[in-house]
C-alpha cells in the first residue's frame, strides 16, 4: 500500500475541514467548528488497482502562517489550497499561501485550488475570468460545494491519480 500525506490549507472558514468531512463520507454541517492546530485523517483509495491510503492533514485556517506551522507541511507530497467563492481575499490568501509554503520548503509541490461553496453562486465575489488567470498562472482548479458534496471527490481522486503517478496535473 502507498501512503501520501496531503495537507490542506486556506483562509479561515473556507471549508477545509467540511471538504475533508465530505470525502471520507460524512454529513456537511452547517455549524462547523473552526479547527486548532491541525487535524489528520486518513481515508484509502483503490486507483486502478492500486491501493494508496491518503494521510489528509487539516490545517487551522491564517491567511499568514507561524514559523511553527511549517512543521505541518514536512513530508507532504501535495497540497491542497481551498477559498471561499463568496470572499475575494480567500483567493489573494491562498495564492500567498502557497508562495510562502513553497519558498520555505525550497520545491513546489503537487498542488490544486478548490473554489468552494458553489452552491452559494449567486454570493460569489470570484468571476470565471479570474478562475482562468489562476489556471494560467498554473494552478489547476476544481470548483466545490461542500453542501450539495460536488467536485469533493473528483479533486481528491485526481490528486491521487497524480501522486500514483498515472497522470500530471494540467490547468486547462
Ligand atoms: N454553503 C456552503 N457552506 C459551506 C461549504 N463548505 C463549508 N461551508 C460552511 O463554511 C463554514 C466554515 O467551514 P469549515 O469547514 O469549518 O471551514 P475551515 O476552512 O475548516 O475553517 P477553519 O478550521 O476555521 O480554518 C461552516 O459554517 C460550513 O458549514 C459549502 O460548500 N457551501
Ligand atoms: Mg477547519
């Protein structure tokens, strides 16, 4: 068995932990408590014949990380960046979230952007055109709902697609 540790990050009240709840097939909750420090769960896939246990570490939402918390993202082999649809600084936050991660690690990693809560659309402050410039900027995106419990497993499925090395990440 293969076994990946992919950690998840974002601003705070994103939906990292409701995403997680939702892939390991739980309810979403409305009343979600905010996470301290950090969360692992652990769910196993079968890609293909394969079995790969994914080691999914849920990070409390900062837009701006301690010196401490780049201990979570040792040993990780992916990464999963999440904002909020509905708020516009989620995206800013990830996209220096992700700057920061990397720039302490010294490598990129396997990463993917989830524009979450789509099932509130009509709230959005994220147009499609700037989903595009975060695609061309080489972030391959997947939109999410927690609630309706769309995109959740699509995302994790492809991240462990890659980490078994049957296909890249791609933006379109
Ligand atoms: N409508 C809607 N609400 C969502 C969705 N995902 C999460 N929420 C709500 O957003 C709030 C925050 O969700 P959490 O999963 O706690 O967010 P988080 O990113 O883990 O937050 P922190 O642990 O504080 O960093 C909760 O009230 C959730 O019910 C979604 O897809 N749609
Ligand atoms: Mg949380």
């Amino acid at each position: 068995m293969y076994n990946k540790k992919i950690c998840i990050v974002g601003a705070g009240a994103v939906g990292k932990s409701s995403l997680i709840k939702r892939f390991l097939g739980g309810d979403f909750d409305q009343a979600e408590t905010a996470t301290v420090g950090a969360k692992i769960n652990k769910k196993v896939l079968e890609i293909e014949g394969d079995k790969l246990q994914l080691m999914l570490w849920d990070i409390e939402g900062q837009s701006q990380l301690s010196p401490e918390s780049m201990n979570y993202f040792k040993g990780a082999s992916a990464m999963v960046y999440v904002v909020d649809g509905t708020r516009l600084h989620t995206l800013g936050a990830a996209i220096g979230l992700r700057l920061e991660i990397e720039t302490h690690l010294g490598y990129s990693l396997p990463s993917i952007i989830l524009f979450n809560k789509s099932d509130l659309a009509e709230r959005w402050e994220i147009s499609h055109n700037m989903i595009i410039d975060v695609e061309i900027g080489g972030n391959l995106s997947i939109l999410t709902s927690c609630k309706e419990g769309s995109g959740v497993n699509m995302a994790f499925g492809l991240l462990g697609r890659v980490l078994l090395g049957k296909t890249t990440l791609v933006a379109a």
